[in-house]
C-alpha cells in the first residue's frame, strides 16, 4: 500500500513539474510579435469598406487609433493637419469603435476629407484595439514602405518627434 501511495505522489509531483516546465505565456501585445499590420475592416465616413489590403502606397503608414471625445485626439489631430506638409509621404490611417456619427464629425472638424493621405473609419468588430492592447488614446502605430512595423507611441505622438523619425528613415 506504502508503494503505491508513493508512486501515486511520485507521479502527481512530476506532473505538477512538466506543466511548470512549459514555457511561459507570451503577453507581449500581437503588433510585437507579428509586425505586419493587421487585417482589418473599416466602415469609412462615405459609409464604404475599407480593409487593410486596400491602404494606398506610401513611404510610411501611420495607424491612429482614436476616440473622438478624447482631448488628447483631438490636439493630434491638431498638430497632424498643422504638419500636413511634412506629412505628405504617410498614409494616415485613423480608426475608432466609437458612435459613427461622432467619428464623421471628428474628420470634418479636422477636415480630414482635403487630405488624401488621411483615411478615418470604424472598427465594428473591435479587431484594431486587440490587436494593439490599446490602453490610451490616442494610441499611433507607424509602418515602413513594405507595411512591417517601426514603432508605437502608446499615448499619442509628439509631432517633432514623428517628423524627426520619418525623416530618418
């Protein structure tokens, strides 16, 4: 009885050590671990889909993902119009899962519709936010040419700092 009580308690204590062996759950957020960027589907303001295979060419894309109610947003948006004519090699894609008619109402407050480089649309299934683990808003994902990942500002991005950063490249 002793030995079979012994090879039961064996067999739990190496079991309980096999799964602490496994490695460890990667919590690192999708755009690190796949640094295309990734499928999705818009309802743009003219109410057409729009989906990640159809971003126009560019030297850069830049995924803005906004609330329209959001002070900080609102200055990015801001400070990306007053900049346009630095900006005019990235394709601005903004996105938001907020009410439709707030998101129009954003893009014509900030004119977004002069600017062909600008796209802005909703995310109804939600898809952009998971993927990124979106925190703050306004949270900015910036692509090269071949659509692969550069860098994320997980609370918006600075201007100077974009513009410095494209211009490198």
């Amino acid at each position: 009885m002793k030995r079979k009580c012994f090879f039961a308690f064996l067999i739990l204590v190496l079991s309980s050590l096999a799964i602490q062996a496994q490695s460890p759950i990667d919590n690192r957020p999708d755009y690190v671990k796949n640094p295309s960027i990734p499928a999705f589907k818009l309802i743009l303001t003219d109410s057409s889909l729009f989906t990640n295979k159809l971003i126009p060419k560019a030297a850069f894309t830049c995924i803005v993902y906004f609330s329209p109610d959001c002070g900080h947003c609102q200055y990015e948006a801001d400070q990306m119009i007053r900049n346009m004519d630095s900006l005019k090699q990235v394709q601005f894609i903004w996105i938001s899962y907020r009410e439709f008619n707030d998101i129009r109402a954003f893009g014509r407050k900030y004119q977004f519709d002069l600017y062909p480089n600008i796209i802005i649309g909703r995310d109804p299934e939600y898809t952009v936010p998971a993927f990124y683990q979106v925190k703050f808003t306004p949270f900015v994902a910036l692509y090269d040419q071949n659509k692969q990942f550069l860098k994320a500002w997980e609370s918006g991005v600075e201007m100077p700092e974009l513009l410095q950063f494209i211009h490198k490249k």
